[in-house]
C-alpha cells in the first residue's frame, strides 16, 4: 500500500497544511486537531485506501491507519513544516469538548510523542529479565548495569521527555520547557533533598521533592509557562527581545514550579497513587477487570489515555504497575481471539483476509485494525471480547499479576512480566489462555451477522441484472486486475475489478450515482452508484505526485453524474512521458457484498460496454 500517497491525500482532505494546528501519532492512528473543523472531510478521508476507520474522540481528530502509521505521518510532517504543534493563524476551535475531553486531549497530546521512548525502553527492561532468567547475564556484570541505565533513562528523565508533549499541546517553546524540566531533575536539588535541611526562596518555603518520573508537575508547569511565555512576548522590547524573553520564562517559570506548581502535582500523584493502592488492597481484582472489560470501550471514546499517568508513576516509583498492563492484557488477548474466531467461521473472502491479519495483530497488542475493522462493525464479537477480556481480567487481579514495563501488552510483549516474583508470567500465560479459550468459544456460540449471507438475502429484492452492470468509463485495453503494478490493485486489497489501459484521454461515469471522492490531484473518483455500488476508478500508478498537473475537470464532491457524462480529462503523452504507468484500476469497492461479481475477460473495450456484473445470477461476461 502507498502510505506516502496517504499522506498527500489526507492533507488535502483536511483543509490543506494552514488548516493543522496540531499532528502527532500512536501505534496505529494519527492524531489531528485544527483551525477550522468545516474544512475537514471526514467521509472523504475513511473511503481513502488504506484507512481503516476515522473516530472522533478526546478533542482529535483520529486516522486509524495500522502498523505503517509513521510512514503516513512523516509525508504529513514534511508537508505541514516544523515546528509541528504550533498553530498557523488564529484557531477557531480552541476550547473543544468538557472539561474531562480537555483533559484527556492534554494525556494524549503530551504521551504520544514519548510513547516510542518508554516502549523502547521497557522492551530492554524486558530483554534484561529474560537474561538474568537464563543465567546468560549476571545482574553484578558492567553490561547489565549499562544496559540497566540505558532502560531507566527513559522513565528518570520522564518530565523532559514530557515536557517536549506538553509544548506542542499548550503551544510553547519545546526547549525552554525541557529546560525548565531539567531544572526539576538537577543533582543540586537531589543534594538539598538528600541533606535534608530546610531550604528556601527569597524568603518562601521550598518543598523539594523527587521529580525524578513524575508525569503531572511538569504537565501543570508547561501550562503555566505558555502564559509566562505570552507575557513575555508583550513585554520584552523588540531590540532585545532576543534574549529578554527566555530570561523571563526561566526566571520566572522555574521558581513557580519549585515553589508551588511541582510539589502540588507531587501531591496529586501521591493522592492518585494512594488511591489505587486502596483500591487493589481492598479489591485487586476489580481494575484489571473493568480494564480487560472496558478497554475496547475506551479505545473508541478516545479516553484509554487516562490511565497513562498513574501507570507510568507506577513504573517509575516502584518498577511496575498494575493499573494498566494486567486488564490491557486480557483485553487484548481477547480481542485477537475474537477477530480470529470471525475469520474461522466467516464464508466472505474478504471478510476472512481481513480478520485473519488483524486477529494476529491483536494477539501481538495492536487492537485497532481488529477493534475497527471486525470485532465493532460485527458487535456481537465485540461482546465476546468484553466479557472474555473481564473474565482474564479478574484472574489477573486475583493472582496478582503486574507488568514491570511500559510495552502494549500482548504475546510479543510478555517478556515485559517477567520479574521479581517469578510466578508472574505464569500468571500472564493464563490470563492469556482464559481470554483466548473464553472469547473464542463466545464467539463461536454469539455468532454474528456474515456479510455473505447477509448479501444473499438481500439480492432476493436486488434490482434487475441490467441495473447491476458496470460500464467501461474508459476507450482502450482491458486487463486483469492482476496486471497492475500495484500491489494495493493487483490483490484486490481495495476491491475487485479489471483495469484499463486507455486509449482516449476522457474518464466518463460507469453508474449512474453521487461523486463520493474527488482529490484535488483529479486522478480518482470515487462514485456511489444509486443501487447501492461503489465504485473507485484511479488514473494511473502514482499520478498523485503531478498534483494535478495535465487533468482537468469541474467535478466536485456531492454532484450527481449520469452514465456517460464526462468527469476527468488527461493527457496520455504528458504522464507517459514523465515516467507514470496510465493503467487505470476500476474497482467495485464494496465488492464484498457481491459474492458472484464477475468481470469480463481481457480484450479491447470502447466506452460503455459492460466490463463487470454484479448480480449473483449472472455469469461470465
């Protein structure tokens, strides 16, 4: 798939470069906010190839697009310009949402760019477990002890890692606000603790404190630097400005922190953290199940940001946690078994392809292809996976289990539980095998809705054979849909269909129907047809990279075309000769639905001569 074209086309749906205020991007979603929300095409963008679903959740705008994410982004990145995070112009849709989106916007904006670091880190923390376990490392070797350091980095140095999140989300300067965070981790402050003598600032009372992984003191104290740093932008004399007003910043922000801000989120902390020692003293199995039950749920809502914080004070103050990892665990574990119960029992081929690779994913902690692509739009799967995610949930909470490093948790991640008490994983290889025996046969028993005997009994009030056809919107050559060198085409991975190499420069409608997709490139139209068909026609391999250059047309999304009538013009000697294949894919997006689609076979094709039918009684062309 072209992820690099994704990323061309995305921005383009969302208003264009002006139009982004703020961009970052997780395991499997980027992550958007913006100026103007009117200029966003939502609907546009989830029929893009390669996006799995849009949700709008927690104050973003969210792309899932799966594992090849980062490839997305950093077209987007490049396109935007950095610094990314900073506004252009004045944002219409600054405060978003109630107070608890507001906050959860703020966990994810700062998390997501330090997520890589804490993963990395924990995976190293995890290696070493299972060295030390194996006897193939001694924990009193110089290399452990290195290898140890590089993983505790990470989390040490956490609030200027954070620091860097929360500048982008409060739109501030990243390195005074590291800097400042720096301050908070100095060894001279570590001295003044450790002496233990009272210290003070002109005068006021200084609670020094360990800041040392703390998350919510520099979150608080990025927040208030981004008034500090407006203030002083207003004050400082523009000859001067150069150096006045990073002196303010510091020389005023730093002191606050000290003073105030810091030790009031160290109290937080320690009131969060307290909390839910009480909690799992009291009832240790009822956070991992809620989690394991709910986790889908929270995924959705975009809220499964709010226990980030504690999980990570967790692991910082006590090398693991127990908040988050156990019920993400039997979560996902479920979630897998789920999406691979769909593609044992499915008959749509499609359907199958699709559960097999995101089933798989789940199992290894990535949850949003299964979540998005199967188990939600199917419902009673998800049901299964709730129930079987709460049920491994509970035992995990029961037997204790606790995860001692920041990985998303799944079979490729279980090294992240082996530790200190050596029963540990053992109890996270039955969390795991209660989720998958549980789910799998709930599944099994819930069944759900096949879209392939859902279709057959649709087609008995289908329109006639004549209203199903596709006609060629295209004068040429007619091929294979193997032929095309794409894999995205060539595999059917878009849809089924045949490709033609034209011969006349005009693109015509095959259906009668609604422009659903139109990029400003004018090298796809994505038409719904009034049957119900959608279809995708694509001008050529990588024809986005012209920008627009030798197409023409007026079309716009949302006009109504009848068969026939003219959408795109383009000139054939002008792409051939910049280096493009013009093999024009027509593809039957939803052909999932038409389990007896057949094509015609390979041969010269003039406009309007059907190529594809879609009728379940029809046969070969």
């Amino acid at each position: 798939m072209d992820y690099n074209q994704l990323g061309l086309d995305i921005l383009a749906l969302v208003g264009g470069q002006d139009n982004v205020s703020k961009l970052t991007h997780c395991a499997t979603r980027l992550r958007m906010e913006f100026n103007d929300d009117s200029l966003v095409e939502a609907k546009a963008i989830e029929a893009l190839p390669c996006v799995i679903s849009v949700v709008e959740r927690g104050g973003q705008f969210q792309i899932v697009v799966g594992n090849n994410v980062q490839q997305t982004f950093r077209v987007l990145q490049k396109a935007i310009g950095q610094p990314v995070g900073k506004a252009v112009g004045q944002a219409k849709n600054k405060a978003k949402g109630g107070i608890f989106t507001q906050i959860i916007s703020v966990i994810s904006t700062t998390f997501t760019p330090v997520i890589p670091a804490i993963t990395g880190a924990g995976m190293i923390k995890a290696l070493l477990a299972i060295l030390k376990l194996t006897g193939a490392i001694s924990a009193a070797s110089p290399t452990y002890h290195l290898l140890d350091t590089i993983a505790d980095a990470a989390f040490f140095f956490l609030p200027v890692l954070l620091a860097y999140g929360a500048s982008i989300k409060f739109e501030c300067n990243p390195i005074l606000a590291m800097t400042i965070a720096g301050a908070l981790l100095h060894p001279n402050l570590a001295q003044m603790l450790a002496a233990g003598s009272p210290i003070d600032f002109i005068g006021i009372p200084v609670r020094l404190a360990d800041y040392a992984g703390s998350v919510l003191p520099i979150i608080f104290t990025v927040w208030l630097m981004s008034y500090i740093e407006r203030f002083a932008e207003k004050v400082s004399p523009t000859m001067i400005k150069f150096f006045t007003k990073p002196m303010i910043i510091l020389l005023v922000t730093t002191p606050l922190a000290l003073v105030a801000v810091g030790p009031f989120g160290i109290f937080l902390n320690d009131l969060v953290a307290s909390g839910a020692a009480v909690i799992d003293g009291k009832a240790s199995w009822l956070i991992p199940m809620l989690m394991g039950g709910l986790q889908p749920f929270l995924v959705i809502t975009g809220t499964a940001w709010a226990m980030t914080p504690i999980a990570t004070g967790q692991l910082s103050k006590n090398g693991f946690e127990m908040i988050n990892g156990p019920g993400m665990l039997a979560s996902n574990i479920a979630q897998g078994a789920a999406t691979l119960c769909v593609a044992f029992r499915t008959k749509n081929k499609n359907l199958r392809q699709l559960a097999s690779s995101a089933g798989f994913t789940a199992l290894l902690g990535i949850t949003e292809p299964s979540l998005y692509g199967v188990t939600l739009k199917l419902r009673r799967p998800l049901i299964a996976a709730m129930i079987g995610g709460g049920c491994a949930g509970v035992y995990a909470g029961v037997s204790g289990l606790v995860r001692y490093a920041f990985v998303s948790p799944g079979l490729a991640a279980l090294p992240a539980f082996i530790g200190e008490n050596p029963m540990n994983i053992v109890h996270a290889l039955i969390t795991c095998v209660i989720a998958i025996v549980m789910t799998f046969a709930l599944t099994w028993i819930l069944g759900f809705e096949d879209p392939v005997v859902e279709e057959a009994v649709a087609t008995d009030k289908a329109p006639s054979d004549r209203d199903e056809l596709l006609h060629s919107p295209l004068a040429g050559q007619l091929v294979a849909l193997e032929q095309v060198n794409d894999d995205v085409f060539s595999q059917g991975l878009l849809g089924n269909g045949v490709a033609i190499v034209p011969e006349q420069s005009v693109l015509r409608a095959p259906v009668n129907g609604e422009v659903v997709t139109f990029l400003p490139s004018k090298h796809a139209v994505g038409i719904k047809a009034d049957n119900g068909m959608e279809v995708l026609m694509h001008i050529g391999i990588d024809t986005v990279n012209l920008n627009g250059e030798h197409f023409t047309s007026q079309l716009q999304v949302g006009d109504r075309v009848q068969t026939g009538d003219e959408l795109v013009r383009f000139d054939i000697a002008a792409i051939t000769a910049l280096g493009y294949d013009i093999i024009t894919p027509v593809l039957v997006v939803n052909s999932e639905q038409y389990p007896r689609l057949s094509c015609r076979q390979p041969g010269p094709v003039s406009f309007g001569e059907q190529i594809v039918a879609l009728n379940i009684g029809e046969e070969q062309v």
